[in-house]
C-alpha cells in the first residue's frame, strides 16, 4: 500500500501534505469553530490536484506511444495505473473533506439558510 502512495510521485506528497492539513483543521474545530469552509476547500483542492496529476501523467504516457517499439505494453499499462493513483486519492481526500465539513457545520450550526 504504501508502494502505491510512493508511485504517485510528487503530487501524492501534496495530495497527502494536504490530507494533514485537513486533519489539523478538524482537529482544531473539536472545541469551538475554527475555519470550518476551508476544510471543503481544501478536499476541492485536492480533488482538483488529484486529476491534474493523472492528466499529466496520461500525457507522458501516450507522448512515449510513438516509441513503442522500445515500450512494452505492460510498461505503459503499469504507467497508466500508477497516474491513477492520484486521481483516485484526490477523490477519496475530498469525500472525507466534506464529510468533516458537513459534521462540523451541522455541530455548530453554521449553516445559513
């Protein structure tokens, strides 16, 4: 598991940079409000880093089709899977994101309506 998060190359370091800051957010929200609208902010943001990370690496992959005589087929599917490590993670960060954000919006009543 933790091979997949190392593939994912310099986005998942930022992708996970950002999880931490998410986390450090929710933690400080246990006691009293405390930046709640960035906590979904930044899961947008990582969603939004996760799939330009898997543009970019689907790029590079199909601009390396026209060797293919020097790329093996398993070398540019391993490839594509590995960009989509990223994208997937981007998703994941941002489902938890407005999860967090939902409860403790709901905890403390911030919503206007």
């Amino acid at each position: 598991m933790i091979d997949a998060f190392l593939n994912g190359g310099p986005f998942m370091m930022l992708l996970l940079i950002l999880l931490g800051i998410i986390i450090f957010i929710s933690v400080k929200n246990i006691n009293k409000p405390y930046n709640t609208n960035s906590i979904v902010l930044l899961g947008i943001f990582s969603a939004l880093v996760g799939i330009s990370a898997t543009y970019i690496g689907i790029d590079s992959a199909f601009s390396s089709v026209s060797d293919i005589s020097k790329i093996s087929p398993q070398i540019l599917i391993n490839g594509l899977k590995t960009s989509l490590i990223t994208s997937i993670t981007g998703g994941i960060i941002m489902l938890v994101s407005t999860g967090l954000w939902y409860f403790f919006i709901r905890r403390y009543n911030l919503l206007a309506v």
